[in-house]
C-alpha cells in the first residue's frame, strides 16, 4: 500500500453496502481492511461481506479491521505514545492507536491527563520521554499538547478535538490554540485520528529503520 | 466617577490636543486625569495642558497620569496579581497595574512565567494564592490562565494578547483559548487592559468593603 | 475538590451508562454528585444508580444534584444576583444559579428584565447594587450587561445566550457584544452557565473569607 | 438626479485630479457637487477646479459641497434627529447629516448619549420623540440603537461605527448587535453615514409628500 | 403596545404549551395575539386555548393571528409594498405582510419579480413607485432590492434570505450584498420578516400621521 | 509557454531588481515579457534592463509588456468583452484586456455601465450578445455579472473587485453574490484579472480553433 | 428557455407536490422538465404527475429528467469531460453531466483520478487535452483541478465538493484553495453541478456555432 | 536548551535594543544566539552588542546567529529535505534551514518544484525518498505537500506561506488545504519555519539517536 500506511476506508458518508464492497476488494488486495468512522451498520454490513476474515470491531474508535486468517501484520521496532487530556478524546486517540496497530508500532496509551490536574502529567514525565513520537488529543482550549511539549524532547504531534460549546467550540479553539503554541509541535486537523496515527507512525517507521541501519 | 473607577480618556483614534482638552477637563472635575494608549505626542500634549500637575508617564503602559498636587488618592485593601507569559504582554498588563493603583488597590507583579517553563509557574504557588484576584495576560496559544486557574482557588481574569502571527494570531487563539478554558475563567477582550484591571479592582473594592464591614 | 467548585460532570456528549458511573464514583468521593446539560434519559441513569441518593433534577436548568442523605451542604456568607433579559436566558442562568447554592452562595434571581422594558431595569437598582456579585445573561444583541453595568459599582459577569437567528445569531452578537461593552464587564463564553455560576462562586468566596477576617 | 438623492462623489480611492473632474462634471450637471470622504488634498484640487463656486468644506464629515452662487437648494418639510454615542460617531454622523442638509430636510444633532450615561438619554427623550426619523450612530457594542428604538416610536435607522479594538472591533460587534437588536431597527454598513443620511432623507421625503398631501 | 407594534410571540424555541400561555396573556392584555415562526403544533396548542377567539392560521407566513370577537383593528393610511424573488422568499416576505395587516397598513405584494427576469421588474415600475415604503426580500445573491433601488425614489428595506447552499449560503451573500448595495438601501437580519414588516409600519405610520396633519 | 497562455511574472511582493532579471529571463526565452501589478519603479527597472526592447507601460492596468523588435505576436480570431461597472474596477479589468491582448485576442471594453443605472446595460445588450465570452468585473454588491447574465447567452466569467468599505467590503460581498448567482456564471478571485483574462482567453481559443476546423 | 439552458427545477427546499406541480408546468411549456436535488420522494410525485412522460430518475445525481414522448432533444457538436477525485465528487459531476446532457452535449466522465494517486491523471492525459472544456470535482483539499490545468490546455472550470471534516470541511478548503490556484482555472460554488454544468454548457454551445460557422 | 532545541529569539515585535539584550544574555547562557524575523536594524545592533562574536546574518531568511568563538557546534546525523513552490517560500524555508543547521542537521534544499510544473517534482522523487523528514512550504492554494506526500514515504510537514491575494490570501488557503490533504501530513502554523524546522530537528535527532543505538 501506499507509503506503508494501511489504507483505510472512511465509512462516514458511505453506505454500509458501499463500505462492505470496498473492504472486500481491500482484503483480496492486500489481506486486510481497515475501515474507520464506522457505525454498527456499517460493522454488520462489512462483518456478513467478510465470512472467512477475522473481524475486529473497535466500537470506541470507530473502527473495523478485518483480516484472512493467514494475515501476516507487520512489526515495527518503535514505539508511539498516545495521551488523551479526557473521554471526549477517547474516538480519535482510539482511531490513532489502531492505525499505529495495525502498522505494528507499539502503542503506550495515556488517558485523562488534563491540563486542569496537571500533577498527573508530571506523575508520567517517564513515560512522555522514552517513547518515539508523541500524539496529544486535547479538545477545549487545547492546552495539553502546550504542556507537554514544553516537557520532553520527544516530537509531538497536537490532535484537537471537536468538544466544546459556544464559540471556538468544534475544535477551532483547540486547533488554533495548538498551531499557535508557544512550544514547537506540528498538527492534524480536528478529529483526525486517522492523519495523526498515520503521520507518527511514518516517523515511527524512520526511527525503526535508524535502528535497523 | 462612575462605579469608582478612574474615568480614563483613550487617547488612540484621537488627536494629541483633543486629549489634551479631555484631560485638562477631567482633572477640573477630579483632580486627576488618566490616560491611555497614549503615543509620546499625547503625552507632551497633556504636560503641556496641565503644567500645574504632577504628569506619572509609563512608556511601556502608553499610560498618562496627571495628578493635581492636592489630590487626595484612594486607598483599598485589597490585592491583585497580575502575571504575564512574556515580554508582548507588558503593555496590557502595565496598563492594568496603572488602572488598579489609580483605584488605590495593591498589585503584585509577576513576569514571564510562561507556560513553555511551567517551573517558574510552581515556584510562585503562595503569590498566587494569596492575592485576592488574579489577572492572567498571555499571547499566541493563551494557555497560562488555564494552567494558572488549574493551580489555585483565587477568582482568574483572562486578559488575551494580540501577539503571534499566522492563523488565530491576533489574539484569536488566546481568546478562544481562555474562553473554552477547561478550568474556570472570566475573560476580557484582547488587549484590553483598561477593562481587566477596572473589572479586577471592582472585585478588589467588594472584597475590601466586606474586609471593612 | 479543586477551588471549592462542585466538581461537575457535563452529561452532554456523554451516554446515561458514563454519566451514571461518573456520577457514583463523585459521590463516593465527596458525597454528592453534580450533573450539567443534563437530557432526562440521564436524569434516570442517575437516579436509578444512585438508589439512595436525594435526586435534585431542575428539568431547566438541565442538572441534577445527587447527595448522600448525610450530606453537608457548604454555606458562603455572600450573595450573588442572576439577571436575565428573557425566557431563552432562564436555562444558562439556572445552571449558574445550581452551581452557586452548592457552593453554597446566597442567589438573587432577576428575571425577564430585557433592555427593550428599561423600566424594569431601573426598577431593581437596589437589588442589583446590594448583592456582591452580578452575573448577567442576554442573547440577541447582549446589550442587558452593559446597560446594567451602567447602573451599579458591583462587579458584573456577562453571560451570553445563543438564541437570535441569522447573522450573529448562536449568541455571536452577544458575546462580541459584551466583550466590546463601553462599560466595565468580565464575559464567560455563550451559554457557559457553570463557568459563570463558578466564577461567581470564586468572587463571592473571596468577600465572604474577607467578611470572616 | 436618482431618486432626488445628491449624486455623491466617493474621494477615497480616488485621486484629487479625478475627484476635481468628477465634481466639475456634477456642477456642470446639476449646479452643485458633493464630495465625501475627501482628505485635505482632495478639497484643495476641488477647490481650485471650481474657482467660480462656494465652497463648503466639513472637515469632521470629511464632505466637500460646492455650489454654483445661484444655486437653488431644495427645501424639505421634515426632520431627522441625528444621535451619537461619543466623539469617535462624529465623522459618519456629520457625512449623514451634510446629505440630509443638502436633501433639504431639517437635522437635529444629539451628540454623546452614549449607553454608558443613560441619564442623558432620558433627558432628550421629547426630541427623539418629535422628530420624523431617527440615525442613531453607535461603535464599540453598538447598544444605543436598541436602547433608543425601545424608548420611541419614530422609525430608527441603526448606523455601526468601527471603533473598538480587539475581537469584534472593526464595527463587526455593532453591526451584528444593531441586526440582532431586541428592539425593531433597519441598519447601514459600518460607517456608511452617505447610506443612513440617504436613507433618511429619503424616508423624510415621504413623510414631507404626505404632509403636503 | 409599545411604538404601536403588535407585540408578537416568537414561537421557535418554545413549547405549545409556553406559547399557548403567552398567547392568552397577550389576549387579555389587548384583545389580540400574534405569534410568530409557528409551527402547525403550536398552532393547535394556540387555538385549544383561546376557544373563543377568531384564529386566523398563515401555514405559508407560518403567523397565527388570534383575536377576541369585539377587537378593534387599527388602520394605518398608508400603503407598503412587499416584492420578492422567488418562492423561497414567501415565508419571511408573508411574515412582514401579517405583521403590516395587524398594525393596519395596506399591503401590495409582489411576487417572483427575480432578478434573472428583469422584465417582469420593469412591468411594474408603477406599483414599485406608489408604494409609501418597500421591502424587497432576495436570497442567494441578494441583488433584487440593489436593482429595485437603482429604478425607484420610494425607499426600500431591504430583506436578506437564507436560500442558496455552499459558500455564502445561508442568507450571507445576500446580507453582505444588501449592506454593500450601491444603491440606497437600509436593511434587517437574515430571514427577519417580523423587523422588515415592522420597520416599514413604522414609516408607514409617519407617513400616514403626516398625511392626518 | 504553457497552455498558450503568455507566462506573466507578478511584481508585487518582489524587489524592481528582482523583476527585472525576471523579465530579462522571459524575453531571452520567448521574445517578450509580461509583468503585472508592477509600481513605478517596477517598470523603470525593467526597461533600463531591457534597452533593446519595445516597453509598453499600461499605468492604469500596472502592466508592463517587453517585446523584442522581431517579436511575432500571436493572432486569435476570437473576441472577449470586459465589462465594468465603475471606474474602481478599471485595474484588473485593464489587466485582463492586457492579457488578452499578448494571447492575441480580440477585446471590446465597455466600462461604467454599473447596476445603479441598469439604462447602459440595456443599451448594449447587442455588443454583449456578439462576443465569444464576457468578462463582467463588479465590486461592492457585484451585481453586475447577475445581471448580464441574465440577458445573454455569451458565457460569462464574474471578476469581482475589492471595493467598498464596513463589512462584506475588500471584495468579499462581491465574490460571495458572484458564486451564489441566480443566472448561471463562473468565477475567479478578486481582483484576479490576470486569471480572468487568461480563463477567458483559453476559452477564446478553443472557439478560434472551431472557427479553424 | 433562457440561454439555451435546460431550466431547471431545485427539489431541495420544496414539497414533492410543489415539485411536480412546478414539473407540470415545465412540460407543458417546453416538453421536458428537470429537477435537481430530488429526493425519491420527489421522484415519485414528478412520476405521479406526469404519466404520460419518459421519467429518467438519476438516483447518484438526485437527478429527474421528464419528457413528452415527443420531445426532441438538442445535439450540439462539443464535449466536455467530468473529472472527479473520488466517490464524494459523483453526485455534483453526475448533476453536471446531467445538465450538459439535456443540452445536447457530448460528456466524457473520467472517475476518481485523486491527486493523491498521480499515475492515474497522467495515464489520461490524452482524453483530458482532446475535450472542449474540462469540469474538475474535488473535495477535501481540491487539488485536483490545479494539478490537471497545469497539464493541458483545455480551459478547467473547478468544481469544489463539500467533503471532510474538521476545519475547512464542508468544502472551503477546496473553493479557497481553487480560487487561489497557481494554474488558471475559473470555479462555481461548493457542489453546483448544475453551476458547473451549464456554464460549461455555455461555452461548448460557443465553440460549437464557431464549428458551425 | 529546552528540548535540544536552539532558544530563538523573535525579534518582529522587539525593538533592535531589547533584542540586543537577549542576544548577549543567550551567548552567556550557551556561548550562541539565534535571532528570528530580524530586520537590518535588529542585525545592526545584535552585532554592536557582540563585538567578540561571529556573526552570521541570513538576509533572505531574516535570522541571525551570532556564536561565540569557541562555540562547539552540535551535529546529528541525519538529513531534512526542504522544498518550496516558489520565491515567496524562501524566506520561512530558509528560516528552518537555518534553525536546522543550528541544532546540527544536515540539510537538502529544493526550491522552486512548484506544482504548476509537475515535472520538477517528479524529477527529484529519488532525493525526497532518501532524507529523513521533508519539509514542504507552499502559499496560494498549497498544494505542493499534498503532491509531495502521495509520492514518498517519508514524513511531510506542510508548512503553509501567506502569499497569494484576495479570498484565501494571506495564507488560509494554503493552511486550510494542507490539513484537509487526502495524503497524510502533518502541518505548522502559516509562515512558521522556525516551528517546521524545530519540529523536524526533534524528528530527525530521534532519528539520528536510533541510528546510534
Ligand atoms: N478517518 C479518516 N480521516 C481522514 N482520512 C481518512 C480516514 N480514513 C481514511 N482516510 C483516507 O481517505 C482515503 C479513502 O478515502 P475514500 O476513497 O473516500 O474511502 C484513504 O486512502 C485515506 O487516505
Ligand atoms: N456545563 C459545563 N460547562 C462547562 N464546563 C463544565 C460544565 N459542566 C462541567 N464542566 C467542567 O467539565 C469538567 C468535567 O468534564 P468531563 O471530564 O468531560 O466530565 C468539570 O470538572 C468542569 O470543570
Ligand atoms: N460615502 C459614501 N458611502 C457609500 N456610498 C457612497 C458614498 N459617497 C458616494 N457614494 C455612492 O457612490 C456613488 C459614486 O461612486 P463612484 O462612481 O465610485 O464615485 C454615488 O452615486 C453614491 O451612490
Ligand atoms: N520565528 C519564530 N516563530 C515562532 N516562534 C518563535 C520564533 N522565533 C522564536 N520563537 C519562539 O519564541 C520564543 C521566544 O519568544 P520571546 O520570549 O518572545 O523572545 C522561543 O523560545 C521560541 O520558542
Ligand atoms: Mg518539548
Ligand atoms: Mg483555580
Ligand atoms: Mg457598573
Ligand atoms: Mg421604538
Ligand atoms: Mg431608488
Ligand atoms: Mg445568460
Ligand atoms: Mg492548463
Ligand atoms: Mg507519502
């Protein structure tokens, strides 16, 4: 597939009949379909098209993956690590770990670290320091990725999020608070699990082929 | 004067005789003239008024005070914290310490404590905590208020800077930033010390009144 | 909990099941549990999880109170008064209104007191200069602050309300509006009544621990 | 000319040569040219193209109006009151009422009611009440607008001023205000003082044509 | 009621029954109820509750006009033409046409005069020219009431509506086009039959009160 | 060059230097140069660099256009009208003509036919039917381009000018009322007249090479 | 019909019976009608009503074409291509397609040739030089229509579609970015097939009276 | 330094004296300093300051690194491709050039690959596959990182210029069509090379550091 990132099919705006023929024609391409912003209707629809494939249905992300059983999934010696600031950044973080997954980068997931209780992101500087890449969704104002990035040497990806309510809420807040950032990170649209996943995990792939050299 | 505050004369937008005129009125009725956003020009302006007045010109604050030598200031017991991120929030800042000694409140400064060196927010914990009202300036993301209301139980005033360039630069993304806060904030309009330090001494003459009863 | 505030759960976004566990687990840690934008399908998650709990639901303001029946109540030895220019107002400023008396502040409810009937307004002159604190809801053109502000030495939190339709609608106008206000205002975001409602909270702390001196 | 309107001449983008030929040309047309928004420059290349005309320059309006000497202006049996919040109205207020004078129809100017001091509102409510047609310039919140439209029942045209600095500064916050206005008013564009004086006189002329029914 | 319009009830954002409840007190108070945005079950809620007053139900205007048998309409000598685009303009143009029937005045309505048929504008240069007052509603574009004015001395309101889809839709162009117009126009908010009925009576009224003297 | 279309170099936002070593480069390779949005000292520049060259100056259009002596200009047998409505529209329009011009396209200018004084559209409605394609620039409402579109069958390209001030000004009025056109139109940005000249140029010489067929 | 363009009906923000009324009609004038934005709804009611009629219900395109059995069809010798990205872009290319179709034009379509696989653009190079006019769909980023008007000569009109999500969604990424583009290219609004198609309607009827000639 | 990353200081918004202070306070601190978005008068006085110190000042960038003579310079094995559209893109590309080289990585400058002139592109594809990140600026419609990333494997950082006039100018284009790519990138704020550089130097020393292992 192109640039080693799992092609993924976006269901959102397909229908689940439209998303099931794709996932079918993915898996006979490549052994494997990922599909991302999917309902249960779409999670059937794909599950009955694919009898013989193992199908796992990750219902907080959103995602299918569904592989032939003698699927060989790859193995990348990195590691990223995903950090939430709260539940709300629960789907698109979970969309991010599943792409890193399947392109078989480690993830370390850590959640609930938001900035209004901000001893809990001093409790894991450790963790925030050894890994490869850093992802940090954060909705609202934003300000995690700020933080942690004024922490740690690791690069950071920013992933803001669509909460929120009145104005600079559906994460405008967020992303313009995070391309602004007095620290340096760079950053994926609102929402994007999907592009951030992919992007830490092309970085992991640089990192893991360092290691390999 | 209205509601106890300084009646201050905006000195931007008009001409350095016309605040000239506006001054030499305030202090007939007052004793007292408070200028702001005034340029140099302004400033020789309203000396050359007033050439009986004690003339308090703060450069950085672009704030005029002209004073009569009989005037009797207010005095409250009350205190507020003004904290800033960097050297761009200087001037609202300086220009809402102005305000608030003009209403006779007491102000601790506090600078450059930015969010990208979160150790020199820790290390000030007991001054934030001990003043009455906080005024929390930032620019670019505007993160610090939220980090600051995250750390202590004194009532915050976001005052949003119009530094950064770029998308959300103008004071956009610290706006957005403060009012999605995720921990408890009021806010003003970018740049605008005048109503941060007017809105943080009104506070500060409750609190001193209740101190009194 | 964090700066004397009621920890408060936002249901909105969230499914009754999370809400309901949320809910449990405030209660274990402090006794009680406060819900915001609460739809009824949550209202009942709670209740039915929380079997021995006092259940406060105010259906307007959309929260609800769970207490254990041992539960004691903080008391502030202040007052806070909540204005409102119309019915579309009364949802947002009950919510502040809910989270002030569980702080424990003192409310004053002024309601209906639009700029389009001044009289009204100058009607209540000396209610809305007694109280410690104003909070002061208005959608449309959100000019019910800066009238009020006008009037009285009380410091004033203007709380915009997203109703109005077409251009500036969705509580635009309003919260530009009050942040551009020709008088003396600090602003919450639109529709934030728990922001408002806590900040107030923290203002009338304040003058009550001075009352206490 | 078009609809008994003055044929205004916009200097602004113009350069004084082509603004000069362009009131030569009206003068020659109609006996009279009116300039608006003109620097200093353009009344002086005005000037000196029509050496045979009176001049009339308003340097707050910033309108040039030239006259040949046996020019016959129109007369208008009506009146419109033309209000402003603060010094800043002046110029578009002046721009309207300079094209209402030259419609022919009486201007009553009330300068400085701004929403802050409501007492002065109050004090003219007689002339707002009497006149045929009310301009009620406002910038910052734009609230003066409502607040008069509530207190009367002559027709009221709401016109924005971009004063104001930060977010909603520009005039945006007073044209939003003035369209989302709880009380009825048509609005113009920021500063469009040509638009509002037009408009007006145009409505004046009606009532000017039924009075001589 | 206040300026003599008819105080009406905006039914969107309420429930049956809070309409109904205010349609009765309006009842009460002066013998008539009108009620706005009404959707067909608050036109059965309205109707149930004031079973003996004449209901007049517009589905197109989406107005309902309750009044007790002996209620005395006002009459207003004076004439508002109300001219539109296209079918999507009736609702809000039927909305400004009730409205003027409860104050009184005479309506002539203009419909489907669009401004890609300009033929069909010019047939009725007559009627566009009698009128005392226009409102002239337009979507997408918005450039009806700008041509309209370029060919009339009666003065024109003009109404922006929310048709059209992709960038500018939803009422945008137009606005922007009608407050951009290079002809005179005043205008109100997107979809604001209600203010554009109620502006124009306002003028009608002067109009009329000039024709008595 | 590519797509036949006369490679331009952009002044504005480069040094007189830097465009002059720029246009000397295209004269070496094509005969001629063609700069844009070129000041004063732009041209001046250009022609000491280009002493051998016939320097053709538009100051109105800013066009510089430098052509070897023995420079074959194309030929296309296809004519273009460009129409404006006022004379602030005559920059991008004059750059369009001149871009036609080097492509060898015929054009016919048709200025000041604005939509206030819809009595000159209709007086050339033959001269609009004959031409190939129409170029209709417009600013403020930017009606113009509705308009002629309404009463031709001639494609017509909307070229909308940033005219105007207050909101929607700076074109963006202008360009939304062209986009959401009631009478069909294609777009380019504002003050794009080098785009719009050269859309409508490939279009002029597919027709031509019909014509050739 | 006017322009020799299919008139047509917008379904959206109808009722099936106004549609089929307004299709009756349309019939009965010119012997076809065709409605876009259809929803089966309204493909039934335009069935119902005309049954007597050819009904070609497009279902991809939300299209419905009705003709008199009778009713002969324009032909007009020119083609143009349809170019989309993705299988977001086939209802507005499809719309477009349609529109060109009912006028006798050739159309060849040429699907999801995204820009994020070049190889594929580059294989039909030929077809894309060989058409009279090119329509390019994309959404997202809408790099498509730049990328391919740098590769031909074809005049390029670009067809923004309202995919995505988070900031710049909804198809202002794509219009923005086309409108900016560094190749030529002149664009219709977000999703206007019929916009698109009819304008390049236009231009293949020019070029092909030109064949004529 | 925080971060391995080289302090800069911004000196846009400083005047040459307060920038001169920090220069001499960062060579102290670590015997360098770099200096951002400086002017000639910024360069002048920096080196005033630092009379012992070499001096290198990037005119075409706007950065100046003034070094002591010791200074040991860090180096780090890897390599950061930058490309640019363009000579608007040079001075950010150059920027992050400059704050690359500073933290000791190697860097491959490609410019001017617009996507205008695919060819360029695709002629360098072996160079954009061999360096470790990429970063690729673009203004207008910014759809060269787009391009770039569908052809490689290696991670992208868009970094978005603020060329480009009218609708979209100024940068929002570029941005807003980089975060919605259909390729995978992630992106910095519109003309941050100092962001874009720091960013890829933490990737590339997490590279670098994994090469080492
Ligand atoms: N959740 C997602 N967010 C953004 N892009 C996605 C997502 N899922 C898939 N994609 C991208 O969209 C492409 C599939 O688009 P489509 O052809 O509409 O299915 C994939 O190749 C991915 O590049
Ligand atoms: N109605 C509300 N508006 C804004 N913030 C709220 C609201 N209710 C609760 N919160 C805040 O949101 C936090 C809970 O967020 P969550 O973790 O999503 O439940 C609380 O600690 C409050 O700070
Ligand atoms: N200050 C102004 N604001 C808005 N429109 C104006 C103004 N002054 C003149 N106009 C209008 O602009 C037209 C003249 O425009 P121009 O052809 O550019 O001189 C006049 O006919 C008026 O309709
Ligand atoms: N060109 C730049 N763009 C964005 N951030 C920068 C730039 N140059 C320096 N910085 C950042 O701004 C900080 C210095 O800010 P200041 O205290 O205002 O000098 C540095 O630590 C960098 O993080
Ligand atoms: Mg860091
Ligand atoms: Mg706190
Ligand atoms: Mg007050
Ligand atoms: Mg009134
Ligand atoms: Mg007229
Ligand atoms: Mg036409
Ligand atoms: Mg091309
Ligand atoms: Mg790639």
């Amino acid at each position: 597939s192109r640039r080693g990132l799992p092609e993924a099919i976006l269901a959102e705006g397909k229908t689940p009949d439209e998303t099931a023929t794709l996932a079918v024609a993915a898996v006979e391409t490549s052994g494997r379909a990922l599909v991302t912003r999917a309902s249960p209707a779409h999670a059937e629809a794909v599950a009955d098209a694919l009898p013989n494939c193992d199908i796992d249905r990750n219902a907080r992300a959103k995602t299918i993956v569904a592989c032939e059983s003698d699927y060989e999934a790859p193995d990348i010696d990195a590691t990223v690590g995903v950090v939430t600031g709260g539940t709300s950044d629960a789907e698109a973080a979970g969309e991010a770990a599943v792409v890193l997954e399947q392109m078989g980068v480690s993830v370390e997931l850590l959640e609930d670290v938001g900035v209004a209780h901000l001893g809990r992101v001093l409790d894991h500087l450790d963790l925030l320091r050894e890994v490869d890449v850093l992802i940090v969704a954060a909705g609202r104002e934003g300000a995690l990725p700020t933080v942690v990035a004024g922490l740690v040497d690791t690069p950071v990806i920013g992933l803001p999020i669509s909460t929120g309510y009145g104005h600079g809420g559906n994460g405008e807040a967020a992303l313009l608070g995070m391309i602004q950032s007095c620290t340096v990170l760079s950053v994926v649209n609102t929402d994007a699990g999907y592009i951030a996943g992919s992007q830490a995990g092309l970085i992991a792939r640089a990192v893991a082929a360092a290691r390999d050299e």
